[in-house]
C-alpha cells in the first residue's frame, strides 16, 4: 500500500514502457516539451476530460473520471467510463473504461497497460470487478477493445512497480537512440539520445553553462 503522498501518474506507465529515459526525464527531472503531436492530443481530450454526464442507449458515460489506486501507487483520470447495465443485477452497473488516443493502434502494450491501470483503481475505488474496456484511436476512428486478463494485469503491476523503482532512485538512465521512437519524441532536444554518455539532462546543461561562464 502506498500513501497519497507517494503516488504517480497512471500516464507514466505509458512513458516507462516506451522509454525508460523518457519517463525518468519527465517524472523525475520535471521536464516537458510541447510538439505537434502533444498539442494534437491534448486537444483530442478536450471534451473527454470535461466531466461531462450524458446517457446513452441505457448507457451513463462520465467523463474525466479521477482515479486512485493505494495498491499501485498511481493517480490520475479516465478520459472516460461507461456503466453498462449489469445483466445480472439490473439494479448495478458495471464501469467501462474508454481511453482516447491520437494515432493508431501500436505494437506494444503500453496503451493497454495504462488502460488496464485505470481498470485497477475503479475495481478498488469502487469494489467492482471489470473485465474489459477499450481504446479509441483518433488515426483509424475505431475502438479496439482491451480484455483485463490475467498477463496484462502482470504486466501493468510490474510496470507500477518498475515505475516507483525509477522515480525512487532518482537516477535518469542514459540514452539509448532508437531512431524509431526517438526522432517523434518531444523531449528529442533534451535528452540527445546520441549522446550515449550522458545521463542527466539538468547536469548536462550546468556543465555547459559552466563552461561558457569559465
């Protein structure tokens, strides 16, 4: 169990899945940069994230839903749940969590996972038990449906527990150039992933404005 003073963002399992670097950048040197993709989807979770209620085909959608899991250790906000009706009990509903994205389905898991985290804390918040949920992606217009079996449940508790290593130990790992993954990160120009030596980027820019003042 963690204390509310030692939570972090259900979205950093996304960054520490993508790119450990990426997330110690973020999550622990407090660095951030806008570029055409962040600003596209923040746009995109505009009114997802505008606590909006609506009802639907016997369907409540909430949106910007907050969440919190004291058994991860993580905080944030759903873009948005559905309660489905339950079959069984027509008198309790069941949470569907629904994450938007901006491009397309990906290789990896790291949407599931961060999607399947936000499952977590509305089964604790809420002592419920959720089975599924979905992705919406912007690129292809579709909802690609997520299953919260056994594997990925692993995986997203050892991505919380990976995530909590890194930020507690305080330690950006050094970069490793992906051209794939690099070239479309926002933080390109501060971690310089060339730079296979280098380490902390607050370190890295105190050494050259040493430099230039000597």
């Amino acid at each position: 169990m963690y204390s509310d003073e030692n939570l972090l963002m259900i979205s950093a399992l996304q960054h520490i899945l993508f790119c450990e670097r990426q997330c110690a950048l973020i999550h622990v040197e407090q660095l951030w940069i806008e570029n055409l993709f962040t600003v596209r989807g923040e746009v995109m979770h505009e009114k997802a994230h505008s606590g909006e209620v609506e009802y639907r085909d016997g369907i409540r959608i909430e949106r910007g839903v907050p969440l919190r899991s004291l058994h991860l250790g993580l905080v944030g906000q759903a873009d948005i749940v559905e309660f489905h009706k339950n079959p069984n009990n027509i008198n309790k509903f069941i949470p569907f969590p629904v994450e938007y994205k901006l491009g397309k389905p990906k290789s990896n898991r790291c949407d599931e996972v961060q999607l399947c985290a936000q499952a977590i804390c509305l089964e604790e918040m809420m002592n419920v038990s959720i089975s599924k949920g979905a992705l919406f992606y912007g690129k292809v217009k579709k909802r690609h449906n997520v299953e919260f079996d056994s594997e990925l449940r692993r995986i997203t508790i050892n991505a919380a527990l990976h995530l909590h290593k890194i930020v507690d130990n305080g330690v950006t790992p050094k970069p490793v150039y992906d051209k794939n993954k690099c070239d479309n990160c926002s933080l390109k120009e501060l971690c310089l992933p060339k730079h296979s030596t280098q380490t902390s980027v607050h370190s890295f820019m105190e050494k050259i404005i040493n430099e230039e003042t000597t």
